[in-house]
C-alpha cells in the first residue's frame, strides 16, 4: 500500500470531524450561555444559574406564540395528512387523470423558495380579500408541508403487494371497507411519521408564516424579531428548548420512517 | 402493480368527483395563488395604490436600472459560491458514509439529518453569535494570538452571508451525494482495481464520475435554497450585504411595490427553474444509457 491510500481514511475521517463540529458547534454556544448571566454584552461564566428558563414561563408574548404555533402545527398535520392520504390513493388509483400535473402543483411549493410562495398566498389573500389570520399561516403550512406528506405516504402506498387490495376486493369487501381494514393499518406508521415530520417543519417555518401572518406570531417569528435585538439569555433559552424538542420529533420520526433493518443495524451488503 | 392498489369507485361519475376533488385544494391554493401573482408582476404602482393595466415597466425597471442587475448577478455568483463550498465539505462526508455498515453508517446518517429539521431561524443565530465582532472565532484568535484586534473581515458583510449560507446547508448536500455514491455497484471498483488502478485512480475515475448526477443536483438543491433564503442576509448581512431576495422582501415591506416585488421574484422562480433542470440535467441523460 502505497502512503496516499494509507493516508485518505484518516483525511476522510478529519473532514467529517470538522463538518459535524461546523454543524454542531454554533448550536452549543446559545445552549451554554443560556445558563449563564449576560452583563454589559459579555457573558459572566462565574455562576450557572436556570434563572433565563424561570423567566420564560412568565413572558407573555413567547407563551402566547408556544400556543399560536401549536395549534397551526396541529392545525396544518390534520389537513397536510387528510390531503396527502387522498392524493397519495389517487395518484395510485388506476383511472386517475392528469395525475403527473396534479403532482407537479403539489411539488411546486416545495420545490421553489418558500419566499415565492409566501407572497404568491400574500396577493392572493389579499385579492379574495381574506383577512391575514390564525388561518392565512395554516393554508400556508399546509401548502408547504403536503409535497413531502403526499410523498411519504404514496411511497409506502407503492411498496404495498397490489395483491393485498385484489384479495380484499375478492372476500367481498366493499371499496370504502377495503380502505379503512386494509389499506389504512398499513399506511398509518407513514402516516404518523409524515405527521411528526410536517409538525416539525411547520414548528420551524419562518418565511412562509413573516409573509402570510396577521398580527399573531409564531413562535419562530417570535424568536426571529427577538434575535434581532440582540443576544440575550431568555433568546438562549428558548433556543435551548426548541433545539431539544425538535431533535427529539426528528429522532421520533426517523424510527417510523426507517425502515426496521436499517434501526437494528444489520448488515446489507 | 401499484397502479391498481386504491379502490375502484363503484359507478361512472365517482372517476370525475375523484378527479375534481382531487384537483380543487392544489388548484385553489398552490396554482392559482401562483398565476396571480405572475399577473401581479404585469401592474404598476401609482402613489401607493396599485393600477391593475398590464405594463412591462417592471421588468424594464429591473433590467435598465443600476442598482438591481449588479445585486442579482453579485446574488448568483455567492449562491454559486455557497454550492461549491457545500459540495466540497459534503462529499468527504458522503463518501465516509459509504464505508461505514449497519448501525455507525445509521446512526452518522441521522446525525446528519437531525440539523436539517432544526430551526432555521436558530441555526442562523448560533452561526452569528460565532462571526460576530465579540464572537467566538474573533475570541479564539485573539487568544491565540494570531490577530491583535478584532478582525471585521466576518461581520455584518457578504462574507459572513456566504460563510452562515454554506454552514446551514451542507447537510442538504450530504444527501443527494451520498445517495450517488452508494448507487455505484461495487462490482465497477472491484473491476478497476483487478485491472490494476490504484485506490487514487479508481476513486477520480470510476467513483468520482459516476456520482457526478447526485453532485450536480447537490449543487443545484444549495444553489436554490441559497439563492431564496433573505432571513439569513437580514440577520448576517448588514448594511453591505444586500442579496436579491432582501431586495424582494423589502418591496413588499418597506418600499410598499408589490408588483415590482412580484417581477423579481418571477425572474428568481426562473433562475431556480433553470437551476433546477441542469443539476437534473445529468441524471436523466445517464438514465437514457443506462
């Protein structure tokens, strides 16, 4: 073996180092200092205190943006979920029409900026004269989250034996039962993981939510008009909290969507 | 197979009810929102009220005025820029992904993926807190000794854009990369190493060539995320670093013109359309020889 081959594993090991350090460094400095004072735009590393964490269960604006963003969370899961299973089983249904347009309009806000899309829901609220609301921000959710709801479910959809819906259809199930017995239990841990991964997506949306929100904020525009201000300990907390909540919604959804050998760690190949 | 797996409506008229009821939420929402605003780009402003006469002043605006060629094209060249960087970070990491098996590959790739549902907002935020003039990078160098003053070369300016662009969105590149490489049969290395290559040669001239589709959509995929985001700018940037979509949001801000916001942006949704196709460009021609 010549020293250059001998020499690539350690390069290759090093660049990953510095590429997780670069992805994970900067997260750990708000962490850190959030259980610490800031004093005149320095950070007093003498005394570690949950002071900054006590406070944000008294701050008003941050709890009232918690609640606006859970429930346009909520609000954009039940709808994305209900839209994608039906276009997922129309896609794969064999007389559907236009299904490779239908697809392409639900990419597209997923495929373009969230700022075009942003402001093409802006003027068309503003041209049908529908107010900017609680509402306006989960039309905006959803439009945005469906493409990957729509895509996660119809990937299980297609990877299920077509045999399984004939045998149905042989005992003499009807087309309704056929879906609720058959397909359904078959599709729900896709649906849950397409659940998790659209309450996060829709939990961290910023763009989309600053074009198309009223007077409410979310808890993402909220943070966003906080940062702007300056670095300060109630930021670094909530920022302490954000980051654990959707680290864990995100492991939550991998062990749904993984497939189960991948999680057991089995050799493929 | 898969085509028949949905039920089947049980008369004749239930085919067109599926269609309509299908089309109805992508079409109210995602299409006609969209040819609005393409119509938008056509009017003008007129003492802060808008004239609904179709005009081309917009983008006779755009292409004549000083200010805003300059901005779009120095935008291009820094997301261009961003995508490089990317792709140069991510595809060690890709490649490293493919050499591990089961449950390490696993549990790398999920540490991958955890940044990429993390909030973008944050992410900005802890990347300023490291650029800035008090941050962390000028405090390491200065204690190290290296510059006896803070260095300004990172703050508030375009490089500090492309620097937080390029932190934010390597995972994104990761992915696309990682998926080419572990595409590539093993059969194909095996048979440049007994037709006597080195690992050096195989790896520039098999490996290297055959991820070459999942590099370019890599580049593309930055380029487009890079070129659209205006919070990181915003946030980063300062007074220097004015990009292409801050310039659009402020139109719809505080320079009140929104069509002339929406002529801008039709010329971004072009620029990612074309992004779009050339990094798609590779894969479906390979897929024709394949």
């Amino acid at each position: 073996m010549r020293l250059a081959d001998r020499a690539a594993p350690a390069l290759l090991i090093t660049l990953t180092l510095f590429v997780f350090i670069l992805l994970y460094g900067p997260l750990m400095v708000p962490i850190v200092s959030s259980f610490f004072t800031v004093s005149h735009g320095a950070v007093d590393w003498s005394q570690p205190t949950t002071a900054a964490y006590a406070d944000l269960t008294q701050n008003d604006s941050v709890l009232a943006a918690l609640w606006t963003t859970l429930v346009v969370g909520a609000g954009a899961v039940v709808l994305s979920v209900a839209l994608g299973t039906g276009l997922a089983l129309y896609y794969a249904s064999p007389r559907a029409r236009g299904r490779q347009f239908l697809q392409f309009i639900i990419f597209l806000p997923f495929l373009m900026p969230p700022i075009i899309t942003g402001l093409a829901l802006l003027i068309f609220f503003r041209q049908v004269e529908f107010e900017r609301s609680l509402l306006t921000i989960i039309i905006g959710h959803t439009v945005f989250v469906l493409a990957l709801v729509y895509r996660t479910i119809l990937t299980r959809l297609q990877s299920l034996s077509g045999s399984l819906v004939e045998a149905s259809y042989d005992l003499g199930a009807s087309g309704w039962q056929t879906f609720r017995l058959v397909l359904l239990p078959n599709l729900s841990s896709a649906m849950v993981g397409a659940a998790i991964l659209a309450f996060a997506l829709s939990f961290d949306e910023t763009m989309i939510t600053l074009l198309v929100t009223g007077t409410q904020s979310t808890l993402s525009v909220r943070l966003w008009a906080m940062m702007r201000l300056g670095f300060t300990p109630d930021i670094n907390a909530l920022v302490a909290l954000v980051l654990l909540f959707t680290t864990v919604l995100c492991l939550v959804a991998v062990r749904f969507l993984m497939p189960a050998s991948a999680v057991a760690g089995s050799d493929d190949d | 197979m898969s085509e028949s797996i949905a039920p089947a409506g049980p008369n004749r008229l239930t085919p067109w009810l599926a269609s309509f009821a299908a089309f109805v939420v992508p079409f109210g929402f995602v299409l006609a929102p969209m040819a609005l605003f393409l119509v938008y780009s056509f009017f003008s402003v007129d003492h802060g009220s808008i004239v609904f006469s179709p005009t081309l002043s917009n983008y006779i605006r755009f292409f004549t005025d000083p200010v805003f060629l300059p901005i779009f094209w120095r935008t291009c060249l820094l997301c261009f820029t961003v995508a490089l960087l990317c792709v140069l970070f991510a595809f060690p990491v890709a490649y490293f992904l493919t050499t591990l098996r089961g449950r390490s590959r696993y549990m790398l790739l999920v540490l991958l993926l955890v940044p990429l549902l993390m909030s973008y907002v944050i992410k900005i935020y802890a990347v300023r807190s490291i650029l800035g003039g008090n941050g962390m990078l000028n405090r390491a160098l200065l204690a190290t000794g290296l510059i006896d003053k803070p260095s300004m070369l990172f703050v508030f300016n375009l490089n500090a854009v492309l620097l937080t662009l390029t932190v934010l969105l390597i995972p994104f590149a990761v992915l696309p990369i990682f998926l080419s490489l572990e595409r590539i049969p093993k059969a194909l290395r095996h048979a440049s190493a007994d037709l006597g290559a080195t690992n050096a040669q195989t790896f520039w001239r098999v490996t290297v060539p055959l991820s070459l589709p999942g590099t370019l959509s890599a580049m593309s995929f930055v380029f487009v995320l890079a070129i659209g985001d205006f919070l990181t700018p915003q946030m980063v940037g300062g007074q220097s670093g004015f990009t292409f979509g801050r310039i659009i949001y402020s139109q719809f801000g505080t320079a009140f013109n929104w069509p002339f916001g929406a002529a801008l942006s039709v010329i971004l949704a072009a620029v990612v359309i074309l992004a779009i196709r050339l990094g798609g460009r590779v894969e479906s021609s390979r897929g024709r020889i394949q």
